[in-house]
C-alpha cells in the first residue's frame, strides 16, 4: 500500500499528508484523527521530510521496526528510481536544445513554487516581533555567507534565551568536508521547515563550499524532484546519479533519507510530550523563523540562473500569481512551464 501511495504522491508535503489521512484513518481505519495529529506534530518536531516521516511514524504504529522500515522504504523508492531514471536521461540529453527549452520555462516556475511556500509559511513561522527580527537576522546572514545550518542552531539556541530574558551569540566553526554519503546524511540530519529549505542547504554544501554542482543543474535537481511522486528530497538521488552515477544516486538516497528512519523510531515514546517541552518549543520556533528566511535568501540567490531574460521574468511572475491566488497544482504548475520553454525560447 505504501508503494502505491508512495507512486501517486503527486504536490508536495501538504499533499502528501492528506493523501495519507484520506488512506489510512478515512478509508481504512488504522489510527484515529487525534492520533494521527499526534504523530504529525511529532514529525514537525524533528528534523526530515514530513511527510515521509508521517509514513514512518505510522508504519512504526502498526507493526513496530518491521512496519517503519517497510512504510518509509516503499514510500521512497517510487520516487528515487523515477529520479535516477531522469537523473540518466538528463546525463545523456540535458544539453539537448528540446531539454534546454524545458529547463528554461521549468526554472522560474520553481522560483515561484519557493515565494507559494514563504507566502504561506511566513506569517505561522514568525508571528511575534521577536521572530521577525530573528528571521530578518538570518536572512542578512545568509546573504553574509555565514553557513546555513549555524543559522539554523543559532536560531533555535537564540529563542530560547530569549524566551527567558537572557540573549546570547552562538559562534560556530566551519564544518569539515565530507563524503557525498557524509554530505547528505548532515543535511537529512538538521534540515528544519519546508522541504525548500534543502534548496538552501543542498547550495550552500554542493555549489558554494564544494563546487559539485551549478545553480542551475541545482534548480533542475529541485524541479525533478518536484514533478515526481513522494517527498521533494529525492533531488538527492537525482543529484547524486549525476555526481557518481547509480552508485552515488544509493550514497546520496541513503545519506539524507537513514536520519528520518533513526529519528522517528528514536522520538516515537516522547510522541505526546514532545510540544509540552518549553525548551524544545522554543528551539522550534526560532529554528522555523530562520528556515522561512533561509528560503528567502536563496530565491535572492538563485533569480539570476532562473531569470534569464524578459520571458522568464514574465513567465516567473504569471507563476507566483498563480500560486499565491489560485493556488494551481506545482506538478501542473511545473508542466505549464515547460510547454512555455518550448514554445517561447
């Protein structure tokens, strides 16, 4: 049931999350709403994907170790062999002018994709002033150059002295160069907020500190693993196939998806008192104000390989109209994009 669920997941987390309650506590009756609320708020509390951790939670509730492994797995593996199929595909055609024009209108989509997700996320990320001023300190400090997932630990470490009166500098090293296995396992390991945040981390760690990847092969990584089923972190997959080809498709699926498996098992008896912990609330919520500010930061540093002409600028504002009003579809909205790129550029 979970790979089928997991093949058909089209439009992002918050799809994902009601497709899962519509299967699994309207149709089939595994868990009550209230429960699944539960483990929802529970997968929020921890870094990963959401929704991939909603699975895991869920399949851990109905058959333990054995049920957390076979939910997250099929719920993954749909998408990651779509994108090492694609990830193939564009090794081979990407600089194919048909692949070219498709990328050109898919880009600035992608961009506005990111503004839906600030637009929606931004008031519930930071409605205090104290918040807002934590997020415009992030955002500055992204822009800086300071490396994002100190941002994110200072955040959370900066709400909770101030939740109590006390305010205090965090200072943190540079972080030592790692593996690809070793590069996604971090970023799967503290990536907080929206599943976009990885546009920001995957650019700090591959494009500005590591030189792997551009910002455009990054973009068409983010877009890839946008049209496809299942949880946006199968970019990983894509981008690791063009790093070292199905070996490193593995490398990178294993590294940033493994923390979600070991967090959901290791948080599931604190299920119920992990929001009550003030601390641990008080992280999240600084820790969410500067993911929404990270997000923001790379849609500043990323317009210039997306915006390329006056086509694109058009084609990137119609799209965030789209989004934030009608709220269309990404998958269609994404599909749109790539017939303007063959019919304008």
């Amino acid at each position: 049931m979970f790979l089928r669920l997991g093949a058909t997941a089209f439009g992002g987390p918050a799809a994902h999350i009601a497709i899962l309650r519509a299967e699994l506590v309207v149709a089939r009756g595994w868990l009550s709403d209230e429960r699944f609320l539960d483990l929802l708020s529970a997968a929020n509390l921890i870094p990963g994907p959401n929704s991939t951790e909603l699975a895991i939670h869920i399949g851990y509730e109905r058959q333990g170790w054995r049920g957390l492994w076979t939910a997250g797995v099929c719920f993954i593996a749909p998408a990651a062999l779509l994108c090492s199929a694609l990830a193939a595909l564009y090794t081979r055609y990407g600089t194919h002018p048909a692949a070219a024009k498709i990328l050109y209108g898919m880009r600035p989509v992608l961009l506005a994709i990111i503004v839906q997700a600030i637009w929606g996320l931004a008031p519930k990320a930071a409605p205090t002033p104290k918040l807002r001023v934590l997020a415009l300190l992030a955002f500055v400090a992204s822009l800086a150059g300071v490396y994002e997932l100190a941002i994110l630990l200072a955040a959370g470490l900066a709400q909770i002295t101030l939740q109590r009166g006390v305010f205090a500098f965090v200072a943190l090293g540079s972080v030592p160069s790692a593996s690809l296995f070793g590069v996604f396992l971090k970023v799967g390991s503290a990536l907080f907020g929206s599943g976009y945040v990885l546009v920001s981390l995957l650019r700090s760690e591959l494009v500005v500190q590591r030189g792997w990847l551009d910002e455009p092969t990054l973009l068409d990584a983010i877009v890839v693993g946008q049209v496809t089923p299942g949880p946006l972190f199968t970019s990983a997959t894509f981008i690791g196939y063009l790093l070292r080809g199905p070996t490193g498709a593995l490398l990178a699926t294993v590294g940033i998806f493994l923390p979600a498996f070991v967090l959901v098992a290791a948080s599931t008896p604190y299920v119920s008192r992990m929001r009550d912990s003030v601390a641990l609330s008080a992280f999240l919520d600084g820790v969410n104000a500067a993911s929404v500010a990270l997000m923001a930061a790379v849609l500043v540093q990323t317009v210039q390989s997306a915006v390329v002409d006056l086509p694109s600028a058009a084609l990137a504002a119609v799209s965030c109209v789209l989004t934030i009003t009608v709220r269309m579809n990404t998958s269609w909205l994404v599909l749109l994009g790539a017939i303007v790129g063959l019919t304008l550029h």
